[in-house]
C-alpha cells in the first residue's frame, strides 16, 4: 500500500512538473521596447512559424506552440505578411495579430503637388522629399510607351511636347511605400490618381463631344485656366473667354504660356519675351498650345468642360491685390480696364 502510494505521488510529481513545464512554455518571454520584426512566407508550416518565433526571441518554446497549434487548429488562419512584435507580447496576441493579417505599415515617403505645379515644379519636390534624382523623374514623365493607364493613351503622337505626361499627373498629397521606390512608379501612382479624380466628372466623353474638344484639347484648356484663375469663381468665366478667343482665331496671348518656358517664373514678362519662338508661345502662335502646361484641379477640368457664356474676349489682373480680373468686350474697354488696373495699384 506504502509502494502504491509513492507511485501515485510520483506520477503526480511529474504530471505536475509536466504541467508546469507546458505553462512556463507559453508564458512571455521577458519583456523590450524594442520591436522585432519577422516574416511570415507564404506557404509556411506552422511548424515552421513556431520555429521563426523562437528564432526571433519573441516565444520561449517552440515545441509547446506547435502542440497547441495543432490541438487548437489556429494555425491554419496565420497570414503571410511581415509582422512587428515587441519581446513580451503574449503568444495569443501575437497569434491573433497574424490571423487579422495586421501587417506591420510599410515606411512611407510623403509628398504635396499643388494644383497648377508644372513637371519641373514636381520634380524638384519629389527629389527633395523621396531623394530619387530629378533627371531620373524627368526621364519617366518623358517616357512614351509602357503605361498601364489608359489616359496616356489620350496624347497625340509627333506633337511638340515639352514633357509627354505634362498635366496628366494629378496635384495632390501623396504617400508611397519606402520599398521599392521608383520615379516611374511614383509617376504610375499619379497618372493612376488622374483617371480616379476623372471617374468624378459623369459622362465625361459624351460632354466631351458635346463641348467639341478632344481629351487632350480639354486638360490643355484646364491647365490654362489652372495658372491663369486664382479666384475661383473666375474659373468658368476665363475658360469661356478662351473657347471665345479660339472661335474668333484670335491669338490665346496667355501670360502663362510665355512663363511656363522660363527655368524660373518671372514676376513681369518683358517684350523681348514674349517674342520667344516657341508652338507654347500664344503672342506669336494661334490656337492651343501643344498640350498643358500645369496640372489642373479637377475644378479647372469642370470650368473647361462647362465654360461660362459671355461676350468677353479680354481680361486683365486687378492690381488691387485680390487678383481678380476685369473683363471686356472689346480691345478698347480692354484698354481702359488696363488703365483702371494701373490706378488700383497699391502704394
């Protein structure tokens, strides 16, 4: 009876210390601030996941999560990914991030394009916040083939562009993932954003042939508006006078035009400038420029698409600082809105 008693007890003994054995195995292991990260292939055993996390200091016993994995069956809800953990994470928790899949954030580089930026505008902001070269931007936007974006498809072949993709790129605040980084696949980010901005505008070809222009003819007369307007309720209201311009065939003799071939803008073209020869030149060229020269907001697209009917075929900035415009008929009250101009300077 003695005999029996001592098995007894030791069997208890070690279905104790087996116990003991089992709990101490998936308790955490001792806690860092400092994130481990570890990747999960897809395809992998859970044999091997257990494995990865002893490996990685983040479990104490891979052996003991490989049994419960496999009485609990949760290992076949583990997602692929690359995750971020903390020493002292409990196993449950660190199961529970792989099973939602809560991958760790990709490192992201951010970058602002305001509306009306031009290419060379953009490519000296993304070279400053992503540190891809501006040549290496510059070479992308000129790239002609090899887009999988269907807007691209919208530019005439053998026109005299300054960049293929400019005004197709859309002005807006970007993040893109660190990884992997290219200036083609920021451009491809951008063009891609023009066409889901695009997808706002309802039946957009049809009013397209409505208005009589091509897609190309559109983003140009946008962008015209783009650096022409900055008080918005201005916006349609230009954009008719330059479909009225381009009705009469008179010259567009847009200021922006002239700019937009400068390396650097200037607050007050001279005379000698705007004999520049250029097709990009409306003192000297009929008609449109060859494509935009800025990338237009979606409400530029709107006032090209939908111009404000008027008589106007002139206008000139205010100088009163409101840079606003007064409008005219005729060369002759464009004269006098000149001189009413003059007269708002301020002191």
């Amino acid at each position: 009876m003695k005999k029996l008693a001592i098995a007894v007890l030791v069997l208890i003994l070690i279905a104790g210390g087996g116990l003991f054995y089992i709990w101490n195995g998936l308790q955490p292991v001792t806690t860092s601030e400092t994130p481990v990260e570890f990747t999960v292939e897809s395809g992998m055993s859970t044999s091997s996941i257990a494995d990865l996390l002893e490996d990685k200091g983040l479990i104490k016993n891979a052996l003991i999560l490989k049994g419960y994995l496999k009485i609990t069956n949760e290992g076949s809800r583990l997602m692929a990914g690359t995750y971020e953990a903390t020493p002292g994470t409990p196993f449950k928790e660190l199961l529970s991030k792989m099973s939602n899949g809560e991958v760790k954030a990709e490192e992201m580089v951010r970058f602002t394009i305001p509306e009306g930026y031009t290419i060379l505008q953009m490519a000296e902001t993304i070279a400053r916040e992503s540190g891809i070269d501006e040549k290496e931007f510059l070479g992308a936007v000129d790239q002609t083939t090899g887009w999988d974006v269907p807007i691209v498809g919208e530019i005439p072949e053998g026109t005299d562009l300054r960049h293929h993709l400019e005004g197709y790129l859309f002005p807006a605040t970007y993040d893109v993932p660190k990884k992997n980084l290219t200036a083609k696949g920021i451009v491809e980010t951008m063009l891609k954003e023009t066409e889901k901005r695009l997808a706002e505008i309802p039946d957009l070809q049809s009013q397209l042939e409505a208005r009589g222009v091509t897609f190309h003819e559109l983003m140009t007369i946008a962008s015209l508006v783009e650096r022409e307007v900055v008080a918005e309720q201005e916006r349609a209201l230009v954009a008719g006078v330059i479909y009225n311009r381009l009705e009469e065939d008179m010259r567009l003799e847009i200021d922006a035009t002239v700019q937009y071939l400068l390396d650097k803008p200037k607050e007050r073209l001279l005379y000698a400038d705007l004999e520049v020869e250029s097709p990009y030149n409306t003192y000297r060229q009929k008609g449109l420029p060859p494509g935009p020269i800025s990338s237009p907001s979606l409400e530029s697209i709107q006032a090209a698409l939908n111009p404000e009917k008027s008589d106007y075929l002139f206008y000139v900035t205010k100088k009163d600082g409101t840079q606003e415009h007064l409008f005219a008929k005729t060369y002759k009250e464009h004269l006098k809105n000149i001189e009413k101009s003059k007269k708002m300077a301020q002191p």
